[in-house]
C-alpha cells in the first residue's frame, strides 16, 4: 500500500543537473567560485581509518564551532543533512496532525512539497511588498503552527528587515517562525539574533551557497534551545558523514575565502543587473547570488531560456502563474555572465 498524499504527490524538482559535454551551469544557484582550498589539504591527510567507523552522531564539535561563531552555546545549534533535511525535521516536530503550515507566495517551491508529505494543509498568503506590510500582516486563526519566511527571499532576491520580522513572529507566537537565511550571507545582514531573543524563531543556514560546498550536504539550525533539542529526537542515528563534517569544520577555518568569493560575486552582480536594465530588462534588486528579472517584449522568458540552452547556457525559469514571466539567473564569473549579455539583444541605440 501506498499512502494515497504520496501517491498524488508533486515532488519538488531542482535545479536540472544535465550531462551535457559543456555548459554554463546558472540554474541552481551554486556558487562560482570553489570552496577554499585548505579543504584540499584536509582531504589529503584524511585518515581513511576513519572511514570504517561511525561518525559523531550528533556533530560536535562542527556544532561547536558553529555556536562560537554565532555567539551562543553549541545546544542552540543543529546540524543536518543539507538544510533540506533541517526543513523536512521541522515539519515533523513543529507541525501537529491536522495543523497547517503557512508560506508567503512567492516563495522556496520545496516547502509545498513538505507540507504535502506532512499531510498538513498549506496556508499561503501573499509575499508582503515591504517592512511596513510585513511587520502589520496578521494572520487569521487559527495560525499555522509552523511558518517557513525564506529570507532573503527565493525566487525574487528581496529582503525583509529584521524588526519587521521580529514584529510578524511576534503577531504569530507561539507558533514557530523558521527563517530560511539560505542567501544571507550575499546579504550583508541577517537575522541571527531573533533566534535567541525570540522564543518561537528558529534560523536555517546552509554551507551549499556563500561556503561553495552544495556537493557536501550540510545544513544548519539555530534557535532556543528546547526547540532545536526536540530535533535530535527524529534525525537519522549518523545523519552527517565524517567527511563532511570534516570538511565544513575545515570551511569554517577559513571564512575570508568564503567572504572574498561573495565579494566578487557581488561585484559581477551589480554589474551585470546595470547592464540588463541598459538593454530594456526589469530587474528586481537582489540580495542573493541570483538575479530574479524579465525580458523587454517581444522576448519571452521562455523563448530566452530556450535560447541559451542551445549555446550551452542552463538557467531557470519557473512555469507557475504570476511568476512565469520571470527568469532566475545564478550569478557566475565576470567571464560567464559576459556569455550570456552575447546572447542577449543589444542596448537600444540612443
């Protein structure tokens, strides 16, 4: 028997990850650059030994680490397979049998998929055009027990501020506010703080994005203590391998590779949106690795996607009503996003 919410499940679907011989991968928002290169040395002088035995079943001294840079004890810190994994818990000790799930919309396509596989009835309301909107939106009861805010916000790049938030997790205590800070490191603020001064607020991290480590799968959760502790009760036994918390124990020892990465990302960001406007484009202004916009007529988001894959090019566009006209583009190299604008219409003549 299957049960029938899986059998009518509609699986969440990344990024593609295709077998082409050459490609310019800007679907899935990876990072450009490669993750530091001391991980190299670490895996060099790994001892294989390790292998044959089990890893730390609860991570901790990565999680120690983790608390040390965020200023809170290793107890406020989970660590998961991936922060997919650190979403998929959630649903599970967050969420009661019956309760709902909330989102705003536009937002993260995968958590649908967790509510459906929760078998919860999914609330989603409108993504808040600014602070102002956000800190004043109340929900009707009965709320959600659980809301996912990913923030900065996927696929559209903008950014809630942190009183805002603070004010909306307020209107929806004591439910759970789990804030998805997959690109906050591209954003130059966060909202780490929430997690220790707001009881009901957890933050998700990952090393997939800023880090350059997508290939490891490891993720991150922070919050009130009796909150993330309810987490170690579901999780796999060993749910992360000895290398990678190997590996994201040796990232995290080198973080100005990590921030010199963003630096440039954000340089060729800022760059390349400038010149997308120049050529007609609406660009939304983006506070990730990514670039949410949309052609000047008669271009269509589609008939561009299907453009530059044909040269190679892979980005993503998403088939979903009211946001159909937009492509998502991951910012790559200088190199790669001058590919791109080669493919693209020139300026107007002035």
């Amino acid at each position: 028997m299957i049960r029938s919410s899986v059998a009518a499940l509609k699986p969440y679907v990344p990024g593609e990850q295709p077998k082409l011989k050459r490609i310019v991968k800007l679907n899935a928002n990876e990072n450009a650059y490669p993750p530091s290169p001391k991980i190299a040395e670490a895996l060099a002088s790994f001892d294989l030994n390790r292998l044959r035995l089990y890893p730390d079943s609860e991570s901790r001294h990565l999680r120690n680490l983790l608390a040390r840079r965020y200023g809170c004890k290793s107890e406020n810190v989970f660590v998961g397979n991936g922060s997919d994994e650190v979403l998929r818990l959630a649903t599970d000790v967050f969420v009661r049998n019956a309760a709902h799930i909330g989102i705003f919309d536009p937002t993260y396509s995968l958590y649908p998929v967790l509510a459906d596989i929760r078998e919860a009835p999914l609330d989603v309301f409108p993504l808040p055009p600014d602070d102002a909107a956000l800190a004043a939106c109340t929900l009707p009861d009965p709320k959600p027990d659980l809301f996912f805010l990913v923030n900065p916000n996927a696929p559209t790049g903008t950014i809630f501020g942190l009183e805002a938030i603070r004010a909306f997790a307020r209107s929806l205590a004591p439910s759970i506010l789990l804030i998805d800070e997959t690109y906050t490191l591209f954003a130059g603020t966060d909202c780490m703080r929430l997690a220790f001064e707001e009881p009901n607020v957890l933050i998700s991290r990952t090393f997939s994005k800023a880090w350059s480590l997508a290939g490891l799968r490891v993720g991150i959760l922070v919050g009130p203590e009796p909150l993330v502790d309810c987490l170690f009760k579901v999780k796999d036994s060993y749910n992360v391998d000895a290398l990678a918390q190997m590996i994201a124990e040796t990232a995290l020892s080198d973080p100005k590779w990590m921030e010199e990465n963003c630096r440039k990302i954000l340089a060729t960001r800022e760059r390349f949106s400038a010149e997308l406007v120049q050529r007609g484009w609406k660009v939304t202004p983006s506070h990730t690795n990514f670039i949410w916009c949309v052609p000047p007529p008669p271009l269509t988001a589609r008939a561009v996607l299907e453009k530059l894959r044909n040269f190679g090019i892979l980005v993503r566009h998403f088939s979903q009503p009211k946001i159909d006209r937009f492509l998502r583009i991951t910012v790559g190299t200088d190199a790669q996003m001058d590919e791109i604008l080669s493919h693209l219409p020139p300026p107007p003549e002035t």
